[in-house]
C-alpha cells in the first residue's frame, strides 16, 4: 500500500495549474452550452429582468457568450488573467442574485447554495495569480539584469546652501 501513494499526487505543479485551468474552462463552457441547448436563455433573461436588469435576453446572452469565449482562450492559455477576471465577475454577481439566498451547499445539504461559485472563484484566482506570476517571469527574464552596480550616491541636504 505504501507503493501506491510514493510520489503522491503523480503530477507537476505546472502541470496540476494546466489542469486546473482547462477544467475550469470547462466548467464555465459546460454551463454556457446547456443554457443554449436547454433553451433556457429565455427563463433566465426573465430572472434577470425580474432582478431589475433590463433587456435580460441581451444579459444572458452576454454572459453565456462572454463564458464561452472566455473558457476558450483559457483552454488557449490567452489572455488569462483577463478571461479569469470576467469569469470571476459572473461567479461573483451569481452568487449575489442566486445563490447567497440558497445557503452554502448545492448538494447533498442543500440545493443551489453558494459552494460550487465560492469554489470557482478560488480556481480562478489561482488560475490568475499563476498567469500573472508565469508574465512577471517571463518579463523579468527578458530584462537586461545589472550586477554589481553601485547605488546611486545618496544627497545630503544640510540647509547651508
């Protein structure tokens, strides 16, 4: 039994924030697809219009864009931070709208609650601080490093002047 858990989880960590990244793209695109398939664009545009947003249709339709095209650059690794941004700003409007008056659990406990999106919303700042952290990276090795420089002298104001 030993043998099975040495070298536990079996994956980089480059490769476990690639993961991460792509799964929650495709969580979003999921959700975006079957609001489209479902046909349940239109009872959604009522909620939002209900919720005091007007032309709901137009918001839905927004939103389920904005979900799919920002999951498929995330699956493209561009413009990261970006599509985790917006993603993250829907989450964060859901859990307002929807799911804060559902409690916290969605399963077993309880039925539309907040969980999953608090969830989403950690994946997409890990997602985030990881693509800003991977561009400080790639910045930081594309600038000329000085060695061994002195600093500049230091002045010293005496009021004598």
């Amino acid at each position: 039994m030993h043998s099975l858990f040495n070298g536990y989880p079996w994956i980089r960590a480059g490769t476990s924030l690639q993961l991460l990244r792509i799964v929650t793209a495709v969580l979003f695109m999921a959700h975006a697809a079957v609001r489209i398939f479902n046909g349940t664009i239109p009872r959604f545009a009522e909620f939002m219009e209900a919720q005091g947003f007007p032309h709901g249709s137009a918001w839905v339709w927004a939103i389920t864009l904005y979900e799919l095209t920002a999951g498929t650059l995330l699956v493209l690794n561009l413009g990261v931070r970006w599509a985790a941004s917006g993603l993250a700003v829907i989450a964060g409007v859901g859990i307002l709208l929807i799911h804060w008056k559902n409690g916290w659990f969605v399963g077993e406990h309880g039925v539309g609650g907040s969980e999953y999106s608090i969830a989403l919303l950690a994946m997409l700042l890990v997602i985030a601080a990881h693509d800003a952290n991977r561009h400080a990276q790639a910045v930081a090795a594309l600038t000329p490093q000085v060695k061994d420089k002195a600093p500049p002298p230091l002045v010293r104001l005496t009021g004598t002047d």
